[in-house]
C-alpha cells in the first residue's frame, strides 16, 4: 500500500513522519472501535462477522449472551449457529443468508433460538454481504437483539383482539387491510385472506360517499375519533355501529353488528306512533311522578306539574293550594301560547278574590270530586268579578275541568284545565288525570313537610344560639345559615362575652355530626364554655383545656373543632391604637384577620392541636397578635369554604378573596369611593359597615346554592377604644 492510499495521509512525508501518523489513526480506529462497542452494547444489540473464505463465524459477548451460550461452548462456524436456531425457523433463515450471499446484498431476518437451558427467544438481525475483488461475497456482517418482549406483547394484543367480542380492522395509510380479527371476518362475511393487503373501498364498494367514508377520511385528516350508525347494503344488508380511531399505524376501526336492535327500536318507534294518547299520557304520568319527586321545594314541584299538564290535557291551567279549604292560592300557571302566559299569570293573580263561594273550584275542594264546567267562558264569568272576568273573557276558554289534588285523607288544592278547543276529555283522559292529581298531591305534601321540618330544625338551631355581647368598643356581627338537609340541627356554634377582667372572648366551633345528638352536644360545650371562661377569667387555651376536661367529666361524648380568641384591652403603658388578640385552634379552621388597609391574613398557629373530645391531657397554647384598631376579626365554620370534590385550599383562597372585595365594598361611601382615613387614603377607623362586609362574604361563597352543610359567621369589629 503507498503513502496515498491510506486515510490521512497526505504529500510526501519522512519515514517517521508516517510512522507516527499511522499510530495516531490506529489509536483513532481504536477509539471509534470501542466507542462502537459501547454503544452497541448499552443497546442489548450483539454483532456478527462471517468469514465466507475461511468459513470463521465470529460472535461478540452480547451476542453470546443473547443465544445463551458460553464463549467456550461456541464452535464458531454456521453449523453452531444453525444447531442454535429453533427448527422451524432454519430453512427460512439459511434461505435469507443464501439470498444476501447470492446477491452481496442485505440479510434480514427473525427467528426463534433454542437455549441451552431450553428457553426460546426471538431474535431479529440484519446484515449485509460484503464482495471481494472477483465480485462475489467474502464477508456478512451484521448486528441482531433480542425481540422476544416485543413478540409477547404483540402476541398478547393479537390474543386481546382476537378473543374480544367486538369486530376489528386496521387500515394502513393505503386504506388496505393490514390486520383483520376473526370477528370482522365473520360480520363482513369474507375470508381473512380475502381482506389482508385489500383496499376498502375496492373490496367494499357500497361505502364510497356514505357516514363510512365520510368518518373514516374525518378521522384521519383531524386525527379526532368517529363514532357512528350506518347501514351497509346487500349481501352485507346489515347496520354497523362503529367506532374509528386514527393512530401512528393507520385507523384502528372497531364495529358491532347492530341490525337486531335497530330493528326492535324501529319497531318500538312504529309501536309508539301507533299507540292512542291516552297510552302516551299514561307514560306522562310516570315522567311527572319522576320529576315531582326530585325536588322538596313546593313551589318549584308546583312550577312543574303545570309545565306538565299543558298541552298533555289542555290549553292552558291553574295549580290552586289551600291550607283550610277557605285561603286559596294560584302558585303556578301555564299556557301552550306563550304570548299569553303574562294574560294568564295576571288571571291567576286576580281570580282568588273575584270567584265566588259557589264557584266550581270551591265545589271541587269541598267534595273531592272531579268538576266539569261546559261553556267555560260564561259559566265562570257568572262568579266572577271585575278585572279577573275580562281576562277569563281574553283567555275564552271552551271547556274547564277542576281536580282535586289529595294526600292522606286531606284535599290540598286543585288542578284546573282549560281546553280552548278540541274535543272534550274522555273518560280514560279524567281518570288519568285524577290519577296524576293524586300523585301530584302527594309530591306537593312531602314538599310542603319538608319545608316545615326544615323551619323547626333552622328554629331550634337560632335558639340555641343567643344573641352575642356587644363591648362598646366592638360590633359583633353574626350569621347563621342552615343546611339544606332537612331536619338537620347542625353542631356549628359561636358566642362573644366578656369576662370578669373586661376582655372579650371570642368562640366558634362545629360539633362533629348533625341532628338532635349534635345540637345536644353543641349547646353543652357552649354553655361549659361560657362557664369556664367566666370562673377563671382564663387565657383561651386554659379555657379549652378546662372544656376538655369538662367534658369527659360530664359525658359529653362529642368531637369538635373550636377556636377561641381574646380580645385584651390595653393597660395603661400600651397604646390605644392596637388591641391584643390572643387566641388558641383545636382543629378548627384559622379565623381571618383584616386590616384597616384592607389587609387579609389567616392568623395560623405555630403547630396545629386536637379537637375537642379526643385527649383531655391533649396541650392548648395561646399564639398572640398586635393588632391595630379598625381591624375586623372573622371567625366561621367549615360550610363556608367546603365544597364536595374540591380541595379545601381552593376553598380558602376563594374565601380570601370574597373577603378582600366585600370589605372594599364595606367601606365605600355613598358615592361608591373609600371613605379616607385621616391620612386621605385608607378608610376612617369605625367607617366600615361591619354587616355588610359579612354579607358581602356569604354572596361571594354561597351565592344562590343550598349548603351542604351548616354556615357560622362570627365578626368583630375593633372600633375606637374608650379611654379608661
């Protein structure tokens, strides 16, 4: 070889000039070599090199490794690598090599190895043959891995696809069928040979410019998935629902038979559309039955029985209520036209007044029974007076019937229909509307129940709770809202007092459960409370541990959250400009301090204690904060914050926020600006409207919903401290 054909050398250069070029390109070679090497093996890819002349067949330690074969053990020659290879695989193989032999061209290749140990893997290798001087091969060298994890998941997935119930098919980016599981063999009623490797629209000609073409090219030009119904005509004549997805390998199209069931819903429409109207009212009254019961508002249950009636039985009607069959009152109305709902609203507002005792509707409620009044128009104009006969005179109706609602032996009001025209009632029309009436009447009762429970619950729960103490330097604003249960006294509680030493304590608390325990509970731990704090004219932590104390003494036998606070007044060395507040939490969520500058921070303990009820040995501290007058101290209860599904952070944050824009709210004057403290800028100490900042706070947190759970509002207000 000269000095020029080798790599790197160039020009005329002395005898040690080349020496030393070429150990610089061997230590390079070296280099890239073993890099190589690395990297293949960091890969799990193991190497290969057949000498053609020689018949020498070298393996790498990788490649070893994944025949399972020691170095020692390996004959190196083909003849080991064929006694390796899984026999069913051998001729395939030997036929690859041949062909890239034959060729000097490339070798691929997957096939099963045998181990020693008896366990087989899947390989996959690729080569090429390398050609000497004369042409022919003298080399293939190559590289192979192990794919055998690849071939069990794919093994698993075919197992998947062919054994689920559904049809599949995956079409590649051609449209042609590159995989078909027996299920789509069987519903497309064509041989899985016949499929494989077909173009769609060819083997299936019926689906050009239909839903199955329209979806599958929507599919893979949006890459969103379809899903839908269509028919495919003879000899398929059959309806598909299918569902389309776009992937990396093509469209992967899932498809159920859906012929039987198409049939039997067209059968079923038919039948519908058949039936008589006494049989789709019939159906009416279960819907009504469904929609009564889903709500214990009774003016919302009223509201939608007559969206119900109309036009079901007539034009329009009148849902009448009565307590004692003399105090009547229309609470909902509806009419099939809308341009005379307002006609009809104001009709209803009227006719209690102008009807009179002789009336169809007070004959209706005092029987029981159902009335019918012919000629409507003048029949009810003749007991009627005033404004309410020109507007039943505009409404003319035809035809009017009355029906009692009834629940547990009591008539609780009326039903009046009105027909403007067509025919009359049938008597399967009556009986089924005296059906519905009484099913309405039982809704409207349980609604009308349910409201009264939920007073005597609210009612217990505000007695319970009296009114707090009003320092002259403080205002005490409290709220209470109840759950939307009813019937369920909650455990949440507050109370505000002054103690023997003139500091005002603060309390509010949540007694763990509901109902007539927790209330009993709850007025306990308030009035032990009260006591103690008295007694002792003690710090708020000495007066939780007295309360822990006392109630196991006594029995109590309740958890609770609870934060008490003290508001200590300035002696004479401290300034009259601040107040300390001293406070302690067992479990409770941390009240809100706002500044006069409008300021919101938690006041959060160093460390959190136990709630009431769980040690009596458990440790109270006090944390203690100067705070400027002006401030407004905000204690509640977890019903404010929480909401179902939602993180209670997220509840605080937003509580943070209402609070920061009702107290600017609070604050502004009649011209909606702040009103200027003696600096011109923040608002004056005592300007703020302490009631409205609190209800301020609960339209921003509740706003219209019903809470799941009781709400308690304790604020305070640190006005001007009256001099000693």
């Amino acid at each position: 070889m000269t000095e020029k054909s080798i790599p790197g050398l160039t020009g005329a250069q002395d005898g040690d000039d080349v020496d030393a070029e070429l150990a610089a390109l061997a230590a390079r070679y070296e280099t890239d070599r073993l890099r190589w090497q690395l990297a293949v093996a960091a890969g799990g890819v193991g190497s290969f090199d057949w000498d053609l002349v020689s018949g020498r067949l070298e393996w790498d330690d990788q490649l070893l490794e994944i025949f399972g074969i020691a170095r020692e053990d390996f004959a190196g020659t083909i003849e080991a690598f064929d006694a390796a290879l899984h026999p069913d695989d051998l001729d395939r193989v030997n036929e690859a090599i041949g062909v890239a032999v034959e060729t000097c061209g490339q070798y691929l290749a997957e096939y099963r190895v045998v181990r020693p140990d008896g366990r087989q893997r899947w390989v996959r290798a690729r080569g090429v043959a390398l050609a000497g001087a004369d042409g022919r091969a003298v080399r293939l060298l190559g590289a192979a891995y192990d794919t055998t994890s690849e071939r069990d998941s794919d093994a698993r997935i075919q197992r998947v696809l062919e054994t689920m119930p559904s049809a599949f098919f995956l079409l590649d980016a051609d449209w042609r069928f590159v995989y078909v599981n027996s299920a789509a063999a069987r519903m497309l009623d064509r041989p899985r040979e016949a499929l494989l490797g077909g173009i769609v629209w060819e083997l299936f000609p019926d689906a050009v410019g239909t839903m199955f073409e329209e979806s599958y090219r929507g599919a893979v030009a949006d890459g969103e998935p379809r899903r839908f119904e269509e028919y495919y005509p003879a000899p398929l004549d059959r309806w598909y629902e299918v569902r389309a997805w776009p992937g990396p390998d093509g469209l992967s199209v899932y498809f159920n038979d859906v012929t039987d069931r198409r049939a039997a819903q067209d059968e079923a429409r038919a039948a519908r559309d058949a039936a008589e109207a006494s049989s789709r009212r019939l159906a009416l009254l279960a819907d009504l039955g469904d929609d009564l019961t889903s709500t214990l508002d009774t003016h919302d249950a009223v509201a939608r029985l007559a969206r119900h009636l109309v036009p079901a039985f007539g034009t329009w009607c009148l849902v009448t209520m009565s307590e004692d069959q003399r105090h009547l009152r229309d609470l909902a109305s509806w009419h099939v036209d809308p341009r005379l709902r307002a006609t009809v609203t104001r009709y209803a507002e009227l006719r209690m007044d102008a009807l009179a005792p002789s009336s169809y509707l007070f004959r209706a409620l005092r029987t029981g029974e159902t009335v019918a009044v012919p000629d409507a128009t003048e029949a009810i104009a003749r007991v009627l007076t005033g404004d309410a006969r020109d507007l039943l005179r505009d409404l003319a109706p035809r035809m009017a019937y009355a029906v009692p609602m009834r629940a547990r032996g009591r008539t609780l009001g009326a039903i009046t229909v009105f027909l403007d025209d067509g025919p009359d009632l049938g008597t399967e029309d009556l009986t089924l509307l005296t059906q519905l009436a009484d099913r309405a009447g039982m809704a409207l009762d349980n609604a009308r129940l349910y409201e009264r429970q939920r007073e005597i619950a609210v009612g217990l729960q505000r007695s319970l709770l009296s009114a707090p103490a009003q320092p002259d330097d403080l205002e005490v604003v409290v709220r209470y809202v109840a759950a939307s249960e009813a019937a369920q006294v909650g455990g949440d509680w507050y109370d505000a007092f002054v103690q023997p030493s003139g500091s005002t304590v603060l309390a509010i608390g949540d007694v763990m459960g509901h109902d007539t325990p927790a209330a009993a509970a709850m007025s306990q731990l308030r009035t032990l409370l009260r006591g103690i704090a008295h007694t002792t004219d003690g710090t708020p932590a000495q007066i939780l541990r007295g309360l822990d104390s006392a109630a196991e003494a006594l029995h109590v036998g309740a958890m609770a959250t609870a934060v008490v606070a003290r508001l200590e007044q300035c002696d004479r060395q401290r300034s009259a400009a601040t107040t300390t507040v001293r406070w302690t939490n067992a479990g409770h969520l941390p009240p809100l301090l706002v500044l006069p500058d409008g300021t919101v921070e938690q006041l959060v303990a160093p460390r959190p204690e136990l709630v009431l009820g769980l040690d009596v040995a458990a440790t109270r501290t006090d944390s203690e904060r100067e705070v400027p007058r002006g401030s407004v101290l905000l204690l509640y209860t977890d019903g404010l914050v929480e909401r179902r599904g939602e993180h209670l952070e997220r509840g605080i944050g937003r509580l943070l926020a209402a609070v920061g824009e009702a107290w600017r709210e609070a604050c502004a004057g009649a011209d909606g600006r702040p009103r200027p403290g003696t600096d011109g800028t923040s608002p004056a100490v005592g300007s703020i409207d302490v009631a409205a900042l609190v209800d301020g706070v609960l339209a921003r947190c509740v706003g219209d919903r019903e809470p799941a759970d009781d709400i308690a509002v304790l604020a305070v207000h640190l006005g001007p401290q009256h001099p000693a």
